[in-house]
C-alpha cells in the first residue's frame, strides 16, 4: 500500500505538529532508502531479521533524522532508544544506541563512500535503467530532480476568491507564495506549511494539489450544461476543480477503488460541490454508465506514476518492473472501452503521470 492511503488514518491520533513529522519521517526515509540502508550495512555485522526486523526500520528514521532533519542530535537518539521499548524489544535499546553513536563518529567517511556507489542514485536498479535507456542525454537530471522533496502548490477556488485576492490573505497570515505562468488557480508555497494554517481550508477556499495536475482541467476546459466523465477519480483533486471551473456541469467520477473512492465523497464534502460518485471498472463502462455519452471526458488511467517520484518517493520500492507491461496494457483496455462514450465532437484528456515511453 502507498503511503498516501496508510498515513491518513494514523495522522488522525497525533497533533498538526506531529503530523507533518510523521509525514516528514516517513516519505523522506523511503526518499533516501538505499543511502540509510547501505549505511545499516556498513554499521551491523550481521542484519537484523525475523521479529527484531522492525528495529532495522527504527534505525533508518533514526539515521534520516540525523543526516537531513535539525533536530537536535540527543533528541533523535533519546527518542529512537525510546522507539525500542515502544515496539516492546527494550533489550535491543543499547544496540540501537550504539548504531547511531557509531553512525555519528563515522559520518563523514560513510558519506563519503556512499558517495561512489550505486546507491547514490537513490533508486532501484531496474527503474535506473529504464530510465538511463529511454534519456540517454538527461537521465541524471532526472534522477536528481526524483530526489529532491516536492514544493506544496495550491488550487484556489474560484467560486470562493480569485487567485491574488487569496494571494493577498496568504501574504496576510505571513505565508508566501508565488503565481504559476500558466494555470490560472495555482499558487506555489515557497515554504510547505500545515493545510489547517491555510487561510479557509476547512471552508473550501483551497485545495493542495500539484500544478500539473491543474493543467489537465485546464486543457479539458469544461463549460457550464455539459456532461464530464471524470475517470479513474480518486482521490477526487480533479473532479472537485472541474465543479469549480463549470459548477453547473454535471459530474461522473468513477473509480474501482472504493476506499480512495470514499475520499472523492470527502473532497467534494469540503468544497461543497456535488457530482454522481460511482464505484466501476474502467474496462466495463456499460456496468456503470449504459450507453451514455459524455461531452468531455478526464480518463487518468492507472500508470506506473514514475513522473511523480518526488511527491510519491514510496513508487520506486512498490513498483516492478514487470508492472510497466501490464500497466500499457491495462491502459490501452480503458481507453478502448471508453472511446465509444466520448460525444462526436467531444474531448478527451488523457494524462499519464508516467515518464517511461511504454505508457
């Protein structure tokens, strides 16, 4: 399971300030999860294994915290020792502790090691090298971009504010931000912040949401009357702001997931938007739709997702590289099954958040 779908629930036991630790902790070990592991390595005689295995995974958040986080270093060893006894192994508490002391007074010889092998890279083998065969000229750049942590871009609602009215309220609550060049609703943060410090949030006057994801309502520039198929739905991002920019349009989002389907009922809730929100496969649109026809529709179909690597760190380690066949395939099923729904004269936005030529 992704990241995005476990965190959910466990964030609503914790405070706001905790919650973006644990979001930190989390996606940022899985950023870096070959240097941790290769330091591990280095550090150990023997791996951790069977019952005591959670405590290797206790090691990396104790070491990400100390190569890229300003906590205090006795606060990360204090509380990792303490992550022992909360995960009932209090007899392995000295071996924690002496990982990271030891892992402090070799830091800099293991960086620099770390620094002349493949775990450099930060990704696995094989994505390394569909990615080296399909950008030759760039792949580097790629990489290093999938490596870096993500900037926070907002959606801002339309029917609430313009975008330099709530610009404005932003510069008001001391968060800055900056316009995008070509979507006209996104706002960047130069700074990520907690959503309940933005300014109406809990109202519905923004939404987090990529900036290229806002492009793919742009080009599908949906009118007021017209009947849109947003498919493959959740969690809802795109169905809530193609209500925004045609709020008198009438809204199918589907999905085949209903877990994530429930957070396209959560989203539309929050910004009080409406659309008809249906459990279905992508390959069968006649269980959910009969025959009907649809002036523009949004078919974000089920990808890889390595385009996103740096807001989904978690892809490279729940990817396959067996996935990539079965996912062009399954692509080209929906799209084929759905083209019959598409209105004569209608428009279809296909995105794919995949960058490998297969999909």
């Amino acid at each position: 399971q992704s990241l995005s779908t476990v965190l959910p629930a466990l964030q609503t036991s914790i405070s706001d300030k905790d919650r973006g630790l644990l979001q930190e902790l989390c996606f940022g070990t899985l950023r870096v999860l070959p240097q941790l592991e290769w330091c591990i390595q280095q550090l150990m005689a023997k791996p951790l294994t069977g019952k005591q295995r959670t405590l290797h995974y206790l090691l990396m958040v104790g070491l990400y915290q100390l190569l890229y986080t300003r906590i205090p270093a006795h606060a990360v060893l204090a509380e990792t020792v303490e992550g022992a006894v909360a995960l009932k192994r209090p007899q392995l508490k000295g071996l924690i502790n002496g990982v990271l002391r030891q892992f402090q007074r070799q830091q800099e010889e293991l960086l620099q090691r770390a620094a002349n092998n493949d775990s450099r890279y930060l990704h696995p083998s094989w994505l390394l090298k569909r990615i080296q065969q399909a950008y030759p000229a760039n792949w580097e750049q790629i990489v290093d971009a999938n490596n870096q942590k993500p900037p926070m871009w907002l959606r801002v609602n339309r029917l609430h504010h313009t975008r330099d009215a709530y610009l404005q309220l932003l510069n008001d609550a001391g968060i800055a931000a900056e316009t995008h060049s070509d979507y006209a609703d996104a706002l960047r943060l130069l700074a990520p912040c907690a959503v309940t410090d933005l300014p109406g949030f809990a109202e519905g006057w923004v939404t987090v949401q990529d900036a290229s994801a806002q492009g793919c309502v742009d080009l599908l520039d949906p009118q007021d009357g017209e009947q849109i198929l947003d498919l493959c739905a959740a969690p809802g991002g795109k169905t809530t702001h193609i209500l925004e920019a045609a709020p008198k349009a009438h809204v199918m989002a589907v999905d085949i997931d209903e877990q994530r389907l429930a957070r396209v009922k959560e989203n539309l809730q929050r910004l009080r938007l409406h659309a008809e929100v249906k459990l279905g496969d992508g390959r069968t649109p006649q269980q959910w739709c009969g025959d009907k026809q649809f002036d523009r529709i949004l078919l974000d179909a089920p990808c890889s997702a390595t385009g996103v690597i740096r807001r989904h760190p978690d892809i490279k380690w729940l990817r396959r590289d067996r996935d990539i066949a079965e996912l062009a395939a399954l692509q080209a099923e929906i799209l084929e099954a759905v083209w019959p729904h598409l209105k004569s004269g209608g428009m279809m936005v296909y995105p794919t958040w995949s960058i490998l030529p297969d999909e």
